[in-house]
C-alpha cells in the first residue's frame, strides 16, 4: 500500500476500519492494521466517498478574472470536493467539437481535482461531434430559448441518442424565457434588489419544469433539473418519476436563504433562478434519500456584483461554504447525517454515470473526503481558495466541516 487511512469511521458500519490506498485505488478495507508508506490517522473521524459537485462554473477560458480551473479545483478540494461538472457557458461557449476539446485540455493542465464538462447545445451535426469527447451531459438554459427553439433541440437530443452512444442525459436551467421577459420589463425601473426574484418568479420555473419534464418524456431522454428552487417544481419532479428519469439538484442558498436576504445583501445574493418567497421555496426539509447537492458555484468580481438590481452578474460562489452549512443542519437535527454520502456524492456518481466513484469500496477510486462533525467556526472568505470575495454565508457559525481531501489516492486538503 502506498497509503493507508486508520481510525475511520463509516457510515452504515460499527467500529474504526483502516483504508488501503494503491495506484489511485481502494485496495483494502479492514479492522486491522495494514502496512503502507504512509498513513493518515483519522482518530476516529467520518471517512466518506469523495464528494462530487455536477454544477460549477469555472470560467475557463474566457472569464478567468472571475476564476479559472486552478482557482476554482483549489476551492473545491478545499470545501472537500474530489470531482466537479463544469458548466459550457464559458467564452467560447463550450457547444462545439473544438471548443469542447480545448476546454478539457485546459482542465488537464490546470485542475487539481477529477472534472467533467457539460456541453452546450448546438445544431445537431456540432453536437454529433462532442458525443465523441464524452460529455457527461448537454445542458439547455431553457431561459435562453424559445418554445420553438426548445423543442427543436429536444427533438435533436433524442434523435443523438437513438444515432450515438450519447447516453440520453439532459441538464436543465428551467425558467421560462416569455415570462422572465414579460416580469422583469414591468419592474426595470426598480432598483430594489428583492424586485429581481419577482422579474423572474416562481411560476417562470414551474412552467419550464413541466415543459422539460414534457420534451424530455417525449424523445426518451433523461432529465436532470439544476439549481430547482420551488416547491411546486419538486412536486411535479417527483411525480414523473413514475415514468421517466429523473433527478433534482438543489443549491445551498435556495435552501437556506429566501428572498428576504436581498434586504440584508444586496445584490450579493442575486442568482439564476433567484432566491424564492419563503412559501413558495425548497428547504432543508425536502432533501431526501434521492436528492443531489449542487453549488451552482458561481463567482464573479464585486464589482460585477454591485452595478445595481438589473446590472449586477448573477451567482454565488459555493464550493466552500456548503459542506460546513450543511453538517450545521446535520448537527441541529434538520438533515440525518446517512443522507450526507448520498446527496453529496453517490447519487451525483449514479446520475452522471461516474462507475468508479461515490462508494468506498475495494477497486473503487481512492477519492475521499473526512469530515469532523464537532469541529466548530465562523464561515471566513479570507480563507477561501476561490477568486471570489463574497458570499452571504460569511460570518455564519458553523459546527462540522471537511478535513481531508483525498483525489485519486493523493492527499489534496489536510486540515485533521
């Protein structure tokens, strides 16, 4: 063995077990101890399969002043993440063979931990090409398209799929172009931050969530919803699964904040979709043993973020605030601490088709993430390994937070 974890606890298991680590994989499992080069002692920590983000936007190439794939896998690794998706709205944007293939050659030089890339859409011959670069998914700003347009590339999607090894998966930004237009036209001349969430409201995403739901049905495709903010949405997720594929991811600040934080942030906390009305928005209660936490990490300058409620770049960077604020809710009780290996990685390996990750298990890749649940502290952006210097999260006391991070056998992030 090349490295061995001792003193780890697994959840669903009873005592300590020692990790085996050999060429990047899990190579044994056991109660007594085993010889290696090096050994990491957790004292008694929770070891769990590397977490994995399906949603980041790491800016590169073109935007890389907001982050790049070295900033951005820096930040991940440090919030205990060993495998991120990342998003084709880059510049270029990433719905081409040659922009594809030049994006994953910047991710091979620069990233520290494992990552995926999304592509965009694009007409059906361009998207035939990526299919040969093995994109783990298409993803559609649904909010970026006509009804027409939508169920044209719907329709291209299922015909990939039936001509080409892509495997089906389609990834979602569910808003409803017509209305977003329509809301916000009637609110520019507010400068209120909260008016944002309502020039882009709750039916937006409820009636783009059901026509996803209607043309992915339709061309037999898979559908994974991003970012899903309401709790209309979820419903109606939840209930095709009857009879389709289906998966829902939810971001930090959709369950933790609602749209009241615009009154204490500002425009810092405006996003896509933007942060709900209390009685319409997800929270903690409806995560369950299916759902998947995505970050939408999404950074940008502050001056980006402050050029007023319509001007101001939309997003919230994640990666490093949504281990802690969730082992927070794990600590007071809200979130059973068996859902965290769930909603944090073997659902998303599942989803995304990630065979050799999610599981700690012999042959499995040596990705891994510990976490003390007793280790207490406040949310500090001068920490933070990301380009971005804000988050609505800064200053939230926390107890419980990523110590190690383990990618591909390799010790990334040790804070034991």
């Amino acid at each position: 063995m090349e490295l061995t974890i001792t003193n780890a606890k697994i959840i669903g298991k009873h005592g300590e077990y020692n990790i085996g680590i050999k060429n990047g994989k899990i190579s044994k499992i056991s109660k007594t101890p085993l010889e290696s080069d090096e050994t990491i002692d957790l004292k008694g920590n929770i070891l769990l399969p590397g977490f994995i983000d399906p949603h980041v936007h790491f800016r590169d190439p073109g935007l890389t002043h907001k982050e790049d794939f070295k900033s951005g896998s820096e930040s991940a690794a440090n919030g205990g993440f060993t495998t991120i998706i990342d998003m084709p709205n880059t510049l270029p944007k990433t719905n081409t063979y040659k922009t594809f293939k030049e994006k994953l050659e910047i991710g091979n030089k620069k990233s520290i931990v494992n990552f995926k890339l999304q592509a965009g859409v694009n007409s059906y011959e361009e998207m035939e090409k990526i299919v040969e670069l093995e994109p783990v998914a298409f993803k559609i700003f649904m909010d970026l398209e006509s009804d027409e347009s939508l169920e044209k590339i719907f329709n291209d999607l299922g015909k990939l799929k039936t001509k080409t090894d892509y495997n089906g998966l389609v990834c979602v930004h569910a808003e409803n172009q017509a209305i977003v237009l329509d809301e916000s036209e009637k609110l520019k001349s507010s400068e209120n931050p909260i008016d944002y969430s309502y020039g882009r409201p709750a039916i937006a995403e409820d009636v783009s969530v059901k026509q996803a739901i209607d043309l992915g049905y339709r061309n037999n495709l898979s559908l994974h919803i991003c970012h899903l903010s309401t709790i209309k949405s979820l419903a109606m997720a939840r209930s095709s699964k009857n009879y389709m594929p289906i998966s829902t991811e939810f971001t930090p600040h959709h369950l933790l904040l609602n749209n009241n934080a615009y009154d204490t942030y500002g425009t810092l906390v405006k996003t896509n979709p933007p942060l709900r009305e209390e009685k319409s928005s997800v929270n903690i209660k409806h995560i369950d043993e299916n759902s998947i936490i995505g970050t939408d990490h999404a950074p940008h300058t502050i001056e980006e973020k402050t050029k007023g409620t319509w001007e101001s770049s939309p997003g919230i960077p994640n990666l490093e605030t949504v281990v802690p604020l969730l082992l927070t809710e794990v600590n007071k009780g809200n979130l059973k601490l068996e859902l965290i290996p769930k909603i944090l990685s073997q659902n998303a390996s599942k989803v995304f088709n990630l065979k050799t990750k999610g599981e700690i298990a012999i042959g499995k890749d040596a990705d891994l993430t510990a976490i003390d649940l007793n280790r207490a502290g406040k949310i500090d952006i001068d920490t933070f390994k990301t380009k971005a210097e804000y988050s609505p999260f800064d200053g939230f006391e926390y107890t419980g937070e990523p110590i190690l991070t383990i990618v591909n056998g390799k010790t990334i992030m040790n804070k034991i």
